[in-house]
C-alpha cells in the first residue's frame, strides 16, 4: 500500500485491510478554529477516535472555539495515547485573593468581568515531535524542533530543539543533538521536502549523518 496522503484522516491500515481508528492524521480530521497542524502529524489512542471533534475534545478539552488563543503543531509529529494539552483557556486567575471563575457561571453578564483571566499565549510544538504517553502540555508552552517529550512528563515553559525532557515538571534528560547540530537540522527543514523525496531518503532521515542530509538538499537546490 502506498504512503498515505496528509488528507486521509484514518491513515494505518491493519494487516486484514481495515482502518485503526485510534489512529489519525490531525490536519485531515480537524476542523477547529483554534487548532492549526502540520501535514502528517498524527495522533494514536487505545480507544477509536470518532471525529474531529472528539479529536479536538480528547487532545486540547479547553480549546475552544471562541477562545483567544492557539494551538499550534508543527509536521511529522508523533502524538501518543492520552497526551493532551491544557491551552490559556483553561487557566484561572491566581494574582487575587480568590482563583473562582464567577463569570462562567452567569452567562447574562458581560465577558471581561474581574474573575476571568486576561488571554493567555498561543501554545506551540515545532516539527518532529513525539509526545509520549499520558504526557500534558501546560499552557504557553514552546517546543522546539525535533524535541522528545517522556510518557507523563508535564511540559512548561520553552523547550530547546532536539532535547529530550521528562518528569513532572519535566526536565531535560540529554540533548539529542548538540545546539550547532540542531541549527543544522532546522536549516535542513526535511519536514518541508515534498514527501517524495522524504521517502526516497527515509534511511537518511532516521540515521545519523546529518551531512548526508545536507548532500541532499544540496543536490534538490542545483
């Protein structure tokens, strides 16, 4: 069978010729406003997904459609069963005395009441992530290119490129690459070839010659 296009939302097909359910191509299956995905990343469940919005629902439950913020993946990721990512609209104020959203409990009354948070930042995850069991995204949260997030880390604040982080709050582990090696990598962009020249060159891209990679693109701009 060939490699699936960006546009098919059930992309694994099972030895017998049927769909996984649990597993989806983000960009081809949401629709959601404040959701914006790279082609190819993809996220898998235990549990067969419905649609877009029980996508949305399970991946990013405070996303809403009206909320001020985003959430923004990049290409290639690799989202695993139960990650999920607690955007702005899910925060609370804490600069007062009480942290009680008052407001969403009183729908006649006008938004900006004193309760309610001021909007929060965008949440962003770069190209080439792979986000492990159980893990949360809080919100705000930058990670960069490349970046491995453990099964149940808790994820805050700004993420190098290639490093791989894990633990509640998550901490880096090691660096995959060294920083010189992952401006390299970023340079290189792969996620940004078209797809068949990312097959063509698999073994490159999963190996460990990134001057083999830079062949590459070099032969693709002559």
């Amino acid at each position: 069978m060939p490699f699936s296009t960006p546009d098919t939302s059930f992309p694994l097909r099972l030895p017998d010729g049927s769909v996984h359910g649990g597993t989806v191509f983000l960009s081809a299956i949401l629709e959601h406003p404040r959701i914006e995905v790279g082609d190819y990343s993809y996220a898998s469940s235990h549990q067969p997904f419905l649609d877009g919005a029980d996508v949305a629902a399970r991946l990013a439950p405070y996303t809403y459609e009206f909320s001020p913020e985003r959430l923004i993946i990049g290409k290639f990721c690799q989202i695993a069963h139960g990650a999920q990512f607690i955007t702005s609209s899910a925060n609370h104020r804490f600069d007062g005395l009480s942290s009680f959203p008052f407001m969403i409990f009183d729908d006649a009354l006008p938004v900006g009441r004193p309760s309610m948070p001021d909007p929060g930042p965008d949440t962003v995850i770069g190209n080439d992530v792979w986000i492990g069991t159980g893990a949360m995204i809080l919100p705000g949260a930058v990670i960069g290119d490349g970046v491995i997030v453990g099964a149940g880390a808790v994820v805050r604040g700004e993420i190098a490129p290639y490093t791989i982080i894990s633990g509640n709050p998550a901490q880096q582990v090691r660096e995959r690459l060294s920083p010189e090696d992952a401006a390299r990598m970023q340079a290189l962009a792969w996620w940004d070839w078209p797809i068949e020249t990312i097959l063509a060159h698999e073994a490159e891209i999963c190996g460990q010659d990134i001057a083999a990679l830079e062949r590459i693109a070099e032969r693709m701009r002559a």
